[in-house]
C-alpha cells in the first residue's frame, strides 16, 4: 500500500505515463506509475529519486550545478538554465526556512 501525500488514504495503481529525463549521458525516458487516492481521488505520480518535480533534468545534474558553483559544469545546457536552477533552488531554501518558522 502506498498512502495518499494528502490524506493518507490507500492509493490504487491506475497506469502509467513516459517521462523523458536528460542526464549527463544524455536522454533516457522512464515509465512513471500514476496513482489515485482512494479516498480524495486527486491523482500523484511516483517520482523515483533521480527526478526533481517539474524539471527535466536528473536530479544529479541540478545538485552538481548547485553545489559546485564555481567550478566547470559538465552538464549539457545554456547558462542561463543553470542561473534559473540556482535561483530556483535559493527560492525553495529559504521557503524551507523561513516557511516552517
């Protein structure tokens, strides 16, 4: 049983969907399970861990960017896609901070 991130509530396996991820190696696509609350029947995705929700590249591509600012990246993208992650995650940081005060 995997429970509802809304209410908790048993959630039943109704497909799946194809989600294409960009990595260093370059594009892979993966199946993605669609689940629905039993209870609230609001429909979530099952993320494995090497997505970020709503971006299309692996999650270890963000995190190098990130986390190594000053050094070379080795990720295949503009300049201007890898201010947008950094914004976007010094954004979510400080929502997580102050967010929960």
């Amino acid at each position: 049983m995997v429970p509802s991130p809304c209410c908790g509530e048993e959630m039943n396996v109704i497909g799946s969907r194809r989600r294409k991820i960009v990595s260093e190696g370059g594009e892979d696509r993966l199946l993605i399970r669609r689940l629905r609350c039993s209870h609230c029947q609001k429909i979530h995705h099952e993320l494995p861990d090497c997505i970020v929700p709503y971006k299309r590249y692996e999650s270890s591509c963000i995190e190098q960017v990130i986390s190594e600012p000053d050094t070379l990246s080795s990720v295949a993208s503009d300049d201007a896609t890898l201010l947008r992650w950094k914004n976007w995650f010094h954004e979510q940081c400080s929502y997580c901070v102050y967010g929960m005060i």
